[in-house]
C-alpha cells in the first residue's frame, strides 16, 4: 500500500495546480484522475477547446468583415471543419502533454483509474488501496440538463458534445443565455449556422452589470444570433435527424416549437461528486450538491478537504487554481487565502466582456454610495484601427473614499484588461491611483485609465 502526505481526487484546474504547490511545499503527492489525459473538463473538453474554436472562427470573421477594408484583397476562406478540429485537438493535446511533463517534472504520481474513499485517510483506485495523511476532493462539475430534455450529445448536446459535431449546424438552438451557451452560440453563428437562443429569464448573463447585459445582447443581433427571452423549455423532440424545442412564453403562457439541427443544453453546472462515497462517509453536503467547507475547505471529516466546482461559489478554473494553491499551503502549515471579492468573470466572445466585484445592484441593495466612471472604446484610437470600437469600460468607486469597488468591461481584449483593475482593488487602490498610472499609447488600457479619470473630474478623449 503506497502512502502520501497528500492524494488529490481530479487534474482539472483545481487539482493540478494544487499537487504542483504541494510538491513544491515538500509533500508527497499523487493525484487520480480516470480520464486518459490531464486537465480535467477545462482542458479536455472546456476552456481550452472552446477558445481554440472561438479563435479560428475569428479569424474567418476578420477575413469575411474586414480584410477588404484594411487592403487585403482575395476570396475569403472556405471553413475545412476536419481541420478546424484537428487543430483544436492538437491545442488539448499539447496542454494535456504540459501537465503529465508538470507532473514528472515535480514528481507527482498519476493514479489511473477512478478513486473513492472506503474511510478516513485511504483513497482506493481501481483495486489498489493508497493511504494519504491529506485527502483533497477537487473532482469538478458536469452540465446539467432539464426535464424533458434528453441528451445523446449527438442533436441534443452539452458543451462536449458541441465541441466535437460532426458538421456544422445549419440551424443550432441554444438554451440558456450564459457563458458557454453564448460562446458556443458565437462559434455556430460565425461558422453560418442559424443560432437561435432561448433563455428562461428576461436578460442574458445572468448577474451581470445591465448595461453590459444590454450593450452585449445588442452586439451579438448585430452578429446574427437570434433571441426568445422568458421562454421555459417543455421539452425537446429528437426525430430521425432534426429536433423540435417547445417553449413556453411566460408573459402570456403561449407555447410555440423550434426547429433544429443540433440543440445545446447550456444550462448550467453542477457538482460531479458520485462514486466517491461520501454519504457512507458522513460528509456534510449543501443542497444543490456542493460539498460543505469550513474556511480551509475542510469538511466536516478530519483530513478530507475540497475545491473548486465541487464546493460553493463560482464555478470558473481559476476560483479552483486559487483554492488548491491555498489549500496546499494550509496543510504545509502556511496560511492560504483566497480573496474572493477579486475573482474576475471572462466571456470569450467577441468583444469579449470581463468583470470583478460589485455590480450597482449590489452596491444599491447595500445601500452603499458610489459613483461611475464610464469609457467608450469608440474614443479608443487603438479599438477604432482595429475595428473594435463596440463596448466601453465602467469602473465602480466608492463615493466618499474613491476605492475601487467593481469593473465591468465589454470591449477588445476585456478578460486580459480586467486585471490590472483586479490587482489595483487587491491593494485596496483608488480610482485615481489608476487615473495617476502611466498607460501606454496606443493599447486598449488606456480605455480603462479614463474610466478611472472619469470618476473625477472627467475623461480627456471624450
């Protein structure tokens, strides 16, 4: 039986990224994991996927909206989808490969197989029994559907399945209006799919800043996705190629069907906790299936810890990356922290929108004063070369002390200019801290500077 001072449960994220810390603080670690590859949903079948095929269908929309414009002339290309694929695969693969080379490099054991816990302080894989003074459950989540609808992630798919078609849709449904139902959406649309998104609710991104909900909705028409907002899916028909969505309207009731080629079921995560064992275990577990944790993501049995999806808050990789850093260094006696009032929010479409802290309605429900700085990339000189003058930055500050409290940013490059805001509000800044930097010219940033200038008295380019 092989001991361990840690074994961690899952190499997403949350995992990886937590064995690597432990072995850099001393501690024996090994993670299991049961896929055939590192990396966990994100890099097999999430972020990393999705972004390559977010990119390459950018560059086609470049190449059929604007190359004409900036004097290169020729036929627009045609979409090789096998190819597109395969270049998605390669872009996983060299991910993937990037951990196991991470893994030997700190000599942390891969457990193939799928692990339970039988009792405190053994992890049993396959029908080996390891023994670990430290057991961290970092095993993620997985779509969830609704009733009525099920998925064979062929017509009816989650994220996994739209990642993997075998053609491109001539008409894709899309249920649910969040991040991956719009990023997926976007990716069909530029491909020439009709897209048609149909959202229980009457905005989209839900939580988000309105403005940005308004701005963005606004943006993605242009691009030809279509919207039914407060609409509740009754089930989905899957016929011999094709399905019928039927929704119901909530403001009168009236039900109407869709037709599709393909359906993506976007409607959200939730924790994947089965086969561990942790009801004969005894381990406290929340209502909507996360698992329970004090403020060092214990639980509440002695030397089993958990991050990441699997435990309450936002469900993004790098929310898990900082758990399993911080948790690593609780069990080498350091202190770990996580700020969770700084964990920005990123929507890969194009414009790409970003956001971390308060939003003004949770600075209105707190009754708290503030004040906006507002700037609109049309003022940009960099955005209007680059044809990316749509969105604007808006930055959130406390009235009397001028502390930064929030961003929300819908424009070029928003998940990359979204943290200097993030580091300005981890060391408790001031909008004007951010007016009085330096910001070179021509960049996007400087957007972000007179948002900031405009929380006093005002931008300079508008």
């Amino acid at each position: 039986m092989a001991s361990y001072d840690v074994i961690i449960i899952g190499s997403g994220p949350g995992g990886y990224v937590c064995a690597i810390r432990c072995a850099q603080l001393g501690l024996k670690t090994a993670v299991v994991e049961g896929r055939d590859t590192l990396g966990g949903t994100c890099l097999n079948v999430g972020c990393i996927p999705s972004k390559a095929l977010l990119h390459a269908t950018h560059m086609l929309h470049e190449a059929e909206h604007n190359f004409a414009t900036m004097g290169l002339k020729g036929k627009s290309p045609s979409v090789d989808w096998k190819q597109m694929l395969a270049y998605k695969a390669d872009t996983i693969a060299q991910n993937t490969k990037g951990i196991e080379f991470l893994f030997k490099k700190n000599k942390i054991d891969w457990l193939k197989g799928w692990g339970t816990i039988p009792e405190q302080g053994r992890v049993k894989v396959g029908d080996e029994m390891h023994e670990a003074k430290h057991i961290i459950i970092a095993t993620g989540s997985e779509a969830s559907s609704l009733p009525g609808v099920e998925i064979d992630e062929k017509t009816v798919v989650t994220s996994t399945g739209a990642l993997e078609l075998s053609k491109i849709p001539k008409k894709l449904v899309v249920i649910g209006a969040g991040v991956i139902g719009l990023e997926m959406g976007s990716v069909y649309a530029r491909l020439g799919a009709e897209v048609t998104v149909v959202e229980f609710l009457d905005q989209i991104t839900p939580g988000m800043d309105v403005e940005v909900q308004k701005s963005f909705q606004k943006i993605l028409k242009k691009q030809g996705l279509n919207f039914v907002m407060g609409a509740a899916v009754q089930g989905v028909e899957t016929l011999k190629t094709k399905a019928k969505v039927t929704y119901k309207l909530r403001k009168d009731d009236s039900e109407e069907t869709i037709d599709a080629d393909v359906v993506l079921v976007a409607t959200g995560r939730k924790p994947f906790t089965d086969g561990l064992g942790l009801e004969a275990l005894g381990i406290e577990m929340a209502d909507r299936g996360q698992i329970k944790t004090d403020g060092q993501w214990r639980t509440n049995v002695d030397g089993i810890h958990a991050i990441g999806d699997c435990i309450a808050g936002p469900m993004l990789a790098h929310k898990a990356e900082d758990e399993g850093m911080a948790v690593a260094e609780v069990i080498a006696g350091k202190h770990g922290h996580v700020n969770y009032g700084v964990i920005p929010g990123v929507i890969y479409t194009h414009p790409e929108v970003a956001a971390v802290g308060a939003t003004e309605a949770m600075l209105k429900d707190e009754g708290r004063a503030y004040k906006i700085g507002k700037f609109s990339f049309m003022g940009n000189g960099r955005a209007k070369a680059n044809f990316a003058g749509d969105g604007f930055v808006k930055i959130l500050a406390d009235k009397e002390t001028d502390r930064i409290l929030g961003a929300h940013i819908i424009g070029p490059m928003a998940g990359d200019l979204i943290h200097e805001i993030c580091v300005a509000m981890e060391f408790g800044a001031s909008a004007e801290d951010l007016a009085l930097t330096c910001h070179a010219h021509p960049t996007y940033s400087e957007a972000v500077r007179e948002a900031a200038l405009a929380c006093g008295d005002g931008p300079i380019h508008s």
